[in-house]
C-alpha cells in the first residue's frame, strides 16, 4: 500500500472529522442559512443531483448546462430552479458547486470554483489525469475550500456491510475479490471504459479492503471503434492484505451486471447491486486442501467442500446519492471534512493512471501492433 495513500478507512455520517482552520457554522445558525448550491452539468447523472438537493431542506439549486435543450427540460421538471449556460456567470451568486459534466472538463471547471473560492463536489473520476487531480486537491487547501469526490458507492449502505464482514473476519482471510459492472453502457467520447466505470469498483474494493492497490494488471480492447477500450479485465494486488481484485467492466454486455463477489477461506459473500431485497448474500460455503495419502490421491482432487447456510442480512435502504449529497452540504455547513475528499479522488486517479501505464507499456512492447494484453504497472504514490 501508497504510504501516501490516503486512507480509505473514513468516519460514516455523523461522525464528522474538522479541519481546524475551516470554522464551523453554530447548528442554530446552521438550521437557518440556506445554502447555494449550482449543479453544473444537468445530463444522466447530474439530474440526480438536482433532484436529491432539491429535496434538501435549506438548499437553494442553481443548474447549469451549456445545451439550450437541456435547460428546458431542467426548467419543466424544476420550475423554481435558477438557470444558467455557463458555470462564470452565476459564480458570485452561490456557495458550492457540483460538477457532473463529462470527466475531461472536471479540472477547468473545478478550479474555476475552487479558485473563486467555493465547495466543490466532483463527480468521479476526481480528474482524467493524476497532474489534475493534484492541483484539485492542492487549490482547495490553498483556498480552504472542500473538495469532495463523488464515489457514491461508499456512501452505500450494501457496501458498508460488505466492509463489516470483512473487518469483523467473518469470512475469514480474503483469497480474493472479483467485481462485474456490465451491461450495454452508454460510450462516453472522452475515456475508456476504465475511466468510466472502474472507478466505482476501485473505489469499493479500497474500502471495503481499507487499502488501495499497489500494482495493476490490464486487458483492454476496443470493439466497437478504434478510440476507446469497451471492455477490460483488470487485477489489482493489494501487498498488505496478500489479496487481489479481478474486475471485469464493460459496455458491451447484453445483460446488466453489477456484483461484487468476496471470497474468504471461511465464508463468501456477493453484493449484488441489481436485486430489490437481498443485495448481500453470505455463503456458508469453501473449500479446504486435503491430506491423502494412497494411491487414490493420484486421481482424487486433494480438496473437500464445506456447505451450509445462505444468509441475507438486513441491509436498510437509503439512496447513496442522498446520502453524498446531504453529506456535502453537512460538510459545507460544519467544515467537516468530508468521507470522500479530494484525496481520496487523487488515489483512485492514481489507479487508473496506473491501468493506461500498463497498456501503453504493452502497446509499447510490440510497436505499431495492437495487443490485448498487458503488464503489471507500479501505481505511483
Ligand atoms: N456516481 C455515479 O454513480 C455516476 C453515474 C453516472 C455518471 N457519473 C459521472 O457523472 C458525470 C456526468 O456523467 P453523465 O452520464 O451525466 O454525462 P451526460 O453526458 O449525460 O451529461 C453531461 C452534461 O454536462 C453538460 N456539460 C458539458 N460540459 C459543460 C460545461 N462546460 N458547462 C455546462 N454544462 C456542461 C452537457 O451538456 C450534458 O448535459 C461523469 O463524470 C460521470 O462519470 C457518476
């Protein structure tokens, strides 16, 4: 593990960590203000945001899309938001931004508010390069602003009992951790489907494990067009747990996948994202090496199954984005720092920095020719 790793281990709502120099607004002060927050970017992901600030008592929503077509629908499903075309000209006017636009113009959008010193949430990936996504992080403790990172997943209350298991032992030493995020996706034109979709599961595995990735081993190729990968395998190894993350991501999958799967030498549990009522299963299952000795042992597989139980334990349901989103405004009105801050953005960057390294490394190895596979790249701490 990055001794400069920042730890992926954070306080859950509730449990606020202050940054001394950021000070906190009285809760009698606090229940009163309303606070300002522009939504940049009202697409796919950012409408989500515009509806779970909407519903935030004491928060005031301005949107912001540079698309003429898209402010009409906003302004239909939100009559009484404020709208805008260009985050600049409504900068003076509110407290916080969040920024849901495409990963490439995160950095410039970013620290355009950053810089003018406002709260800043980031949708992940924090930045498409760990260059940008260090300056990020360097212009808020410069202006004393929050930055937060948008991995909805560790606000998730499915991934917290899968980080419980763990930690409790449970399920035993963990052998391994393969995580599916499939379906048709939606092909973005400015990053690979790692870019896109990995990031949830680096995000997850990190905390669920409490340790992020030192190495990265990655096949990548691109089906559809020559621009972008659609479809990766990747594995991660994690030194101090001994363990390793399989992560398969792809757009190009008939049905729709989102499960995380992991393997203890005593029990076994999936997170899956896709069901209504049993995201977590925990098999009582595994298997165990055998002693044999005779001739048998020739042929016989030298291993026993355990079987038992199939639990589903209660996990109670909460919206994730709810939860990152009341948690950014709980942060921008105490100074907390927030669960997901910008360093944490900057670790998962670094991960994925790590997976272009490698196929770069590769496609290096065999000059013009494109290959598939790849080599294990250092991530740089
Ligand atoms: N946390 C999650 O689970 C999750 C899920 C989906 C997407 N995302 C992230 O959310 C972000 C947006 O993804 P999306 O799928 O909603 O994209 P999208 O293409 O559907 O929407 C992006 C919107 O941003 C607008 N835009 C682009 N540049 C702009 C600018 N400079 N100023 C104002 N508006 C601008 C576009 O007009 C568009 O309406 C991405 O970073 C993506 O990775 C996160």
């Amino acid at each position: 593990m990055s001794q400069a790793a920042h730890s992926p281990t954070a306080p859950r709502a509730g449990e606020p960590e202050h940054v001394p120099s950021m000070r906190p607004v009285p809760p009698r002060l606090a229940a009163v203000r309303r606070d300002r927050i522009a939504v940049v970017g009202y697409g796919y992901w950012g409408s989500k945001h515009v509806r779970v600030l909407s519903s935030t008592p004491g928060v005031d929503v301005t949107i912001v899309d540079g698309v003429p077509g898209r402010l009409a629908e906003a302004a239909a499903q939100f009559p009484s938001a404020r709208l805008a075309a260009c985050l600049d000209d409504v900068l003076d006017s509110v407290d916080a931004v969040v920024i849901a636009t495409p990963p490439a113009t995160h950095v410039s959008l970013a620290l355009l508010a950053l810089e003018a010193g406002r709260h800043v949430l980031v949708e992940k990936p924090l930045a498409t390069s760990v260059e940008d996504a260090e300056l990020l992080v360097e212009a808020a403790a410069r202006r004393r602003a929050c930055l937060m990172v948008g991995h909805t997943f560790e606000y998730n209350a499915a991934v917290w009992k899968l980080r419980d298991l763990v930690r409790s032992g449970e399920l035993g030493k963990i052998l391994y951790v393969d995580t599916a995020r499939l379906s048709l996706g939606r092909y973005q034109s400015d990053v690979n489907v790692i870019w896109d979709l990995a990031p949830h599961d680096i995000s997850i595995v990190s905390f669920v494990l409490d340790e992020m990735p030192a190495g990265a081993t990655v096949w990548a190729h691109s089906h559809i067009s020559r621009q972008h990968a659609d479809v990766a395998h990747l594995r991660f190894d994690f030194p101090r747990s001994g363990t390793r993350a399989y992560v398969h991501v792809s757009w190009l999958t008939p049905k729709k996948v989102r499960q995380v799967t992991v393997v203890g030498e005593h029990r076994m549990a999936v997170y899956d994202d896709m069901s209504d009522n049993e995201r977590i299963r925990v098999y009582d299952i595994g298997v165990d090496v055998q002693e044999m000795d005779g001739p048998e042992a020739a042929h016989a597989l030298p291993v026993t199954y355990r079987t038992g139980d199939i639990v589903s334990p209660y996990v109670a349901f909460e919206e994730p984005l709810l939860v990152q989103d009341q948690h950014f405004v709980e942060c921008i009105r105490t100074g907390a720092v927030p669960r997901t801050p910008g360093e944490r953005g900057l670790d998962v960057v670094r991960v994925l920095a790590a997976t272009d390294e490698s196929i770069a490394a590769e496609h290096a190895d065999v000059g013009e020719q494109r290959d598939d596979r790849t080599r294990a790249t250092r991530v740089a701490s």
